[in-house]
C-alpha cells in the first residue's frame, strides 16, 4: 500500500471481482506507477467486496468483506467501483455509495440503462460523479467521444456494432456458410457467448448500450421502455448471401436518429452497404458511427468487450476522477449524459413511425405472374421496388415447389411496409411469413 | 453578447479569421445556446484579431483589432484562440497570452510540433491549458482518447492516416490509375491541395502531428527534429497495383512505436494489408489505430481537414476549459501531454535502427538469371524473399529491355536493407535505382 498522504491518494473501493472486476484489480495493482506518472496521484484499492476471498488481497493490505454494502458504509473509500452486474443489490448499493458522498464507477450497462435517471438525480444532489464508460462498447472510449470530444456538435445520428456476441456469429455466418444454431453453439464453446445467450443474441444487451449511447447523443432521459428490439436469431445464411449478393452485409445494429417527427432508437439486423467502413468491422469487435453537424461522420473501433479492455474504461474513468481532484464534490463538471439540462421536448419514436428502405425475401409458389402480384401490392402501396433477385428454386424450395424472391424496396414508412407485407402474405402464391430486414443509408432526416 | 455575470461567461478571444477562424465564429455564435446547454456557461467571443474587419463583427458587439497582441493584452479575455498557423507571431503571441494568465486553444500543429515544450513549460509555470485537439487529425478527437480514454493503458504503438491531401491522393491513383503529378493538378482544382503542396504531399504535416501523437501516447517531449519524413511524390500507380496483387494497399502512415531499443517515429508511404481496417480508409478522410496493452487495438476515423471539422474540436477544446472551471488556474489537471512526467529515458530511433519488411521494385535487364543473382544479395545480408511479382515487359520496359520485379521481404534492419539495395543497384543487370516501400504489420515489439 502506498505511503502518500490521503490528499495523493485516491482510495477506491472494489465491489465484484468476477471477470471485469479481476481485470480491473489487476490493472490498478500492476500499473500504479505507470498510472500514478500520468495523474500525479496514487489510485489504491483500499476494499475490495467479494464471495471468494483470497489470500493475495490480504498480502496487498486490501480489507475483504463478503457484503458489499461494507465498501459503500466504509468512510475511507472515495471511490465505490460497482462490476457485479445485475440490478439487485448494485442499485441499492451505488445509491448507498451515493448518499454517502462517494464516486461512483460502474460497468454495469442495464443498471445505467433502466435506473441511470434516478441514479444520476442522487448524484446530483449529492455532487459526486457517476462515470459509466466501460458500460458500453468496452474499450472505446465512445461515451467521452459524446459527451466531450464531439461537445461543439449536435449529433444527427449514431449507429454502432455493439454487441461483440452477436457480430462474431454473423461474421462467422457470412465467412463460414454455417447457419444460426450452429455457429451459436460454437460461440458458446469458445466462450465468445453465455449459456443463455438471450440477453446477446436477442438485443437486449445492445438495447441497454444504445440507450446510454442516444441519451448521451441527444441529451435526453434514458428511456430503456421505449426502445424498439430485434436480435439475430432469424438471420439465415441465405440472407447474408442474398445481401452479399446485393453489395451489402448484415450487421447488427443499434441505429438512433433525431428526425423532425421524434428520435429513432431501435436495435435490430441492417443490411449495410459493403462500401461503408463499419460494414467491415468483423468478429466480436466493435464500432460506432457518430454524425455530427460539425465534425461531420466519426467512427470508434475496438474491442467491445473482455476482461482487459472493460477494466480498461473503468481506470480511465477512476483517471478522470481523480484527475479533476478527489475531493470535487461539485459533480456536475461534466454532466452525467453530456448536457446541464436534459431535453423533454423529444419523443422517443415508435418503430411503426421510423421510415427505412427495406430488404424482403419471400417464398413463393412457383406460377406464373407471382413478381407481378407483390409489385402489385408494394406499388399500391407507394413501395418502389429498387433491386430484385431471383432464381432458380433448388434443395427445400425445389421440393416445396417454392421459390425465394428478394426485393430491395424504397424508403417507406414502417408501419406502411408492415401493412404490404400482410397483405403481401395474403396472397395464395405466397408460401411462407415474409422475412424483412431494415436497410441502413446514414442519412440525415435534419437538414 | 451575453447578459450573465462574468462568473458564468468564458470571454474569449479569437486570433485569425481564416478558414479555420471562420469556421470556429460561425459555430460559437450560431451554436450558443446549444453549447450553453452542454456546459451551463456561456462561450462568448468578446475579441476578434483580423486583417480583413467585417461589419457583422460590431453588430455581435465584439471587439476588432488589427493588431493580434491586443488579444493577449486585453483583461477582459479568458482564452485566447490561436487560429493564424504558422510560427510568428504565433509563438510570441501563445507566450504572451499565457504570461497573461490565458488559457491557449490552438489549432496549430507546427507551432506544438516544434515549440510545444517551450509553450507547456510556461503554461505550467502560470497554471493555465493550452489545448490543442484540433492540430491533430481535424474533427478526430483522437487527443482526448490518448491522453484521457486510453489514459489506463500502455501505448504500444499507433499508426495514422493523419494528411488527408496525400490520402486523397494516393485513393485517386489506385481507383483512377493516373499517376502522381496528374492527380496532384485535380487536388489542387478541387481545394484539397495548397498551391504549394510541399507541406501535404511530402510528409511535413502528418510529421508535425505525428510528432503531437507520439508524445502523448509514450509521455515523452516533442521531439520534431528527429522525425523520419518522406513524402508520397515517388509512388507510381504501378506500386498502387502490383501492392494490391499482392493484397496490400499503399497508405502515407505515420508510425510510432515503442521498441526494447527506443522509439519508432517515422512517417512514409507504407504497404497495408488490405484486410486491415485502415487500409480502408480513402479519400480525405483520416483514422488512426492506437495499440494499448488493456484496451487493445482502438481505432478513430473521420475528417481530418476542413473549417468545420476543425472548429468542432477547437469548441471541444473550449467546452473543456468552462467545464473544469474557467478560473481554475491548477492548470495541470490534466497535463498537455498526457503525463505529469515526461519520460527522458526513451531514445528516438534513426530510421537506419528500424525494423521492417518492405516491397522492392527493381528495374533490370531481361537477362537469364537476373533473378538468382538478386536473390543472392538478399540472401547474403539474411533477408527472405516472402512474395514475387515478375511479368513480361511492356511499354517503357520493352523499349529498354527491362523487366519490373517487384518483391516483399522478411522482416529486416532497416541499414542492412540499405546496403543490400546498395548492392543490388550496384549489378549490372540493374537498371535503375530501387523503388523501396516499408510494409507495415501492425506488430508489438514489447511483451
């Protein structure tokens, strides 16, 4: 334990030492002096909170409680690092941590996601910071991009690969040929997925991520109920190589955009053009697009997760704590979602009101006069149809007599496409439900 | 202008109204609500130093001087922002400001690149901020990342596409095949070259921020004298082709690398494997990779030239100051350049004591065993051929009675590749002196 007087030292209380939290303790203990030449202060880890203690924390002079709530009461920690994950007990504890007057860092993305208003309102009070960078797209520093780097801009729209699980089992979809199920079993073995794979695979990992992202795009209330979620459980090889084929890929995106309508703030696979930069982001990494009036398209790369590049934001967070003084108890320096004063004139949009072009595949019976049929339909509609393909049926569909048409439409309201596409599955020549997946073109709805 | 109490206004004061100058008025006082809302200050400009004085000034009620100085001597300035370019007055004009107790927000990457240390080592002396995010990398918050968001890592390296006009350049040569001197004209046309493109096309630029990058990642002095510079004037659409054969492209870098014998710095034309992420990166766009031990490899893109792009950081840089307090003359909180304390241990490496694998391209005589003989050289100084390209003659090569072979090497020192291209071009067989390009793989030197 370092020998400095407490004014050099910045005391941080540890709560978790699962895979982050592990990480993080070996960063700070490996890298004090490193870190110490770049603050001028000692980062210490004075408590550390743990179910599994061991003998090493005891060598290093670190008190051990089995309850974390010791960490959030104990008077010589500034600093609580909340890595439990989870919302029971991790909000009780950062808002106990709060009231006591302490920092708080976390990692913790459905946390910020779902309770960061309440949470943020009693750090206000309280005049203490609550740093969450390493909550979304682990090692980027995307939030500090946001809230700092890209403070001169009003942001138009963001668009991110954020959810490392899923980009690697649509990377290795698309490489290997291999279908949805597969793959997912393969992630799971080499531990690039959990057991349940839900929380990735169906969204809502991403969904907490791009709540704290737009909150901090637009300056608006994190509004974790009001987002529109889909996950890559439907994507099918035949999908990506229709999109291929179509000079695009699908990634899995979370897209959100101030229009003059609302804001956009929805999750879900997108075909995107080959030729865009985050299109050939590939594997468990990931990347966010910023459009700024200003600075015009940024984009962030890197890993979105891992032990390594999560604890990686945590201390760069402690960094910046320390470094604008421990004792600044006026918390509101940087504001907690990049903004004083948080909009309330902005409504989060519902996804039958967001307008797209659209990718359809649809099996239909092999007659004559189908296509005629559905652009029948998609011009009723006001759907103008952009690219097709189709070919001869073969496997499945030879012996179904079915045939896969796949469409590129123009832009058109979402819940317009949803009604074409009912009727669309109305049609005695149409085999199957209709697949539909979104079509990103990085435009602005502002001028 | 503003109504608030001094308290709650940052006064600032604004040197040069050209492109970039321009940009920055434009976005503070269309944007000033915005911005207040962000910071919870206002921004005001109070003070405009021109050549050129414009009627809209006096009815913003701002101050116009003809003489910069005056900007630096009036009490009523909080920051002085330096956007003229250049050396003088700009040096003297910075030292004055800071003398007066301002905070300095500079766009001006030779300045920092060359005089920074004499201007950081006032500043701490006055406990003021000189910021400068907008030298490096235009609208690219890629200082903020090095000296904030990645501040728990271990820099290993980092590589950048920091000129966009060579960038430009090279994009055109490769999509068009027109060679150098031809796209050089069109980029000029078009505003993406100067008139004296020197500065762009042969390095300097991308060396001055360069040098700017280096020292934050590795907390070291600015050390511009002892940079390795070459520009992209002797890249022929040939090379453009024969690296994409071989499925590299060829990127102007900017490299800087830690190594057990010193430090990589050193900007050159540079063969990318086109599976890597920047090597997609075209056009006057700008990116670069950042490899920290905790974070991994992290990657930054976006516009790195233009008014808009750069104003946008240079607000950035002024949204910092008001955030942590405009009177808050601690000044260091967090240093200049990334450290508290410079490293003084960490030599500049000469070019000759690099490491590398490199592309030759060597004109020879059509004779039997040319080849051989070439590859005995190479082989006598311990260096592997990794790949070949030799075709029939044609065009200028069939007049001569010369055969273009083009070869990648292993890895090499680099003054062993220069005595055996001596050798080389020192055969009889040999036509012409040896084109030469550094191959880039994106390796750690250190554990």
């Amino acid at each position: 334990m370092s020998q400095e007087s407490d004014k050099q030292r910045l005391r941080i209380g540890l709560c978790g030492l699962g895979t982050v939290g592990g990480g993080t303790l070996r960063l700070l203990t490996t890298k004090q002096a490193e870190i110490t030449r770049r603050v001028g202060m000692t980062l210490d880890i004075v408590h550390v909170a743990t179910r599994r203690p061991d003998a090493s924390l005891q060598e290093l002079g670190i008190r051990i409680s089995q309850d974390v709530f010791d960490v959030a009461r104990n008077p010589d920690v500034d600093i609580l690092v909340e890595l439990m994950g989870g919302f029971e007990p991790a909000l009780e504890l950062v808002l106990l941590a709060i009231e006591n007057g302490k920092h708080v860092v976390t990692a913790n993305k459905a946390l910020i996601a779902v309770h960061g208003n309440v949470i943020f309102e009693a750090a206000r009070k309280k005049g203490v910071v609550v740093a969450y960078e390493s909550a979304v797209a682990g090692g980027i520093p995307i939030i500090k991009a946001l809230r700092e780097g890209l403070a001169a801009n009003s942001i138009h729209w963001l668009a991110g690969i954020i959810n490392g699980t899923s980009n690697y089992i649509l990377t290795e979809m698309g490489e290997r040929k291999r279908d949805f199920p597969e793959v997912l079993k393969e992630a799971q073995q080499l531990g690039y997925a959990e057991a349940d794979p839900t929380f990735d695979v169906e969204g809502i990992d991403a969904a907490h991520k791009l709540t704290i992202l737009a909150a901090n795009a637009f300056g608006i209330a994190l509004q974790f109920e009001k987002i529109y979620t889909e996950g890559i459980s439907k994507i099918t090889t035949a999908d990506i190589a229709y999109a291929e084929e179509l000079g695009y890929r699908i990634k899995h995106l979370g897209i959100t955009r101030i229009t003059p309508k609302g804001i956009e703030l929805r999750v879900h696979p997108t075909l995107v053009s080959e030729r865009q930069l985050i299109a050939n982001v590939n594997g468990v990494m990931n990347a966010v697009v910023v459009k700024g009036d200003s600075a015009g398209s940024t984009l962030y790369y890197g890993a979105g997760a891992g032990a390594n590049a999560t604890a990686s934001s945590v201390v760069a967070d402690l960094i910046d704590i320390a470094r604008a003084g421990k004792d600044d108890r006026t918390g509101s320096v940087i504001p907690p979602l990049a903004f004083s004063n948080l909009r309330t004139d902005l409504e989060i949009l519902d996804i039958s009101e967001i307008e797209s072009e659209y990718y359809l595949r649809i099996s239909a019976y092999d007659r004559v006069g189908v296509m005629a049929k559905i652009s029948q339909v998609l011009t009723n509609y006001g759907i103008n149809i952009e690219a097709v393909i189709q070919k001869e049926p073969h496997g499945a569909d030879l012996e179904k007599g079915t045939v896969p048409m796949v469409l590129l439409t123009s832009r058109i309201l979402e819940k317009t496409m949803d009604i074409a596409i009912g009727v669309i599955e109305s049609l005695d020549e149409v085999a199957d439900s209709v697949t539909r997946i979104r079509v990103e073109l990085f435009n602005d709805e502002i001028a």
